[in-house]
C-alpha cells in the first residue's frame, strides 16, 4: 500500500499546509509548475517526490525533472505530464501515445482545474490535483490523496488549502 500526495502547479509558493499534507503521504508526485526547486527541496526532506517539469519552469528545474514520466507504482502504470488534457480532448503532446499505450493512471496540472474522470474508451483514470500555489486565476488551492494497493486506486480525497 502506497499513500501518495498529488499537487501541481505550486509556483515556487511552498507552507506548512502543504508540508504536513505531504509529511502523511509515502510519496509525493508534483504535476508541473514548481517554479523554484526549493518547493521540491522541501518536499523531498519528507518524502520521496517524483514529478514532471512544466511551462513555467526553467532550465535548473528541467534537468532534474523531466516532461513526461511514466512509472509503476505497485501494480499500477502511471503517467504524469504537465500539459496532458483530459478525456476526449487530450493535447496534441500526448494525444497519439496515450491512444496507442494508455497508463491506467494519467496525472497532469497546468489549468489549475481540479478534476477527476474516468476515460471509458481507454480505460484510465485521469487526475488534475488543480493547484496549490498562490498564482493564477483559480480561487481555492487543492491537492489529491489517494491510496494504490496493488492494482486498485481507492481513498480518494480531495484536499482545500483555502483562498489563494
């Protein structure tokens, strides 16, 4: 059993919210948008981080996270990405390889959209944690915690750290 925290688009923003979130977590998975590698320092003090680089992310943070990652976790394929869409509208970064190799898991930030669905036509569960810095135009920052024991995906939650 592998209790993950999920968040994205942090900005270079990193609290004490966040950090005792990712203190309960057995992993931590950051979606894009670090902005300062001090946020992934942090973290990474407590927990084991994987993660991605995103638009906002310089040089420095590129090299040490790549574009796209795609891992096991347990029994479960998971790919996470900063700029991935969703179902049915899927960008064109991702759009061929997801058709052709689907994850069962599919991770990206970027719209600072919080939101969970289940692809029928490829059978995957997609996951935006939305954000959890301060820049931006969404109003409440969020993250996801869930559980992967084995294959299953279950104890979902979604976490509110308040106005931004």
């Amino acid at each position: 059993m592998t209790k993950i925290l999920l968040l994205s688009d942090t900005h270079g923003h990193m609290d004490e919210a966040i950090l005792k979130y990712a203190a309960q977590a057995d992993e931590i998975w950051h979606a894009g948008d670090i902005g300062d590698l001090d946020v992934t320092d942090k973290l990474n003090a407590l927990k084991p981080v994987r993660g991605v680089h995103g638009n906002i992310d310089d040089h420095t943070i590129q090299m040490e996270f790549p574009e796209h990652n795609r891992f096991q976790c347990e029994d479960v394929d998971v790919w996470i990405t900063h700029i991935g869409g969703y179902p049915d509208r899927y960008n064109v970064r991702v759009r061929e390889e997801i058709k052709r190799n689907p994850p069962k898991l599919f991770i990206c930030g970027h719209s600072h959209i919080l939101k969970v669905m289940y692809d029928k036509k490829l059978g995957l569960l997609h996951m935006n944690p939305g954000a959890c810095g301060k820049q931006g135009f969404h109003q409440v920052r969020t993250m996801l915690r869930f559980v992967i024991h084995g294959e299953k995906i279950t104890d979902l939650e979604v976490i509110e750290l308040g106005k931004r």
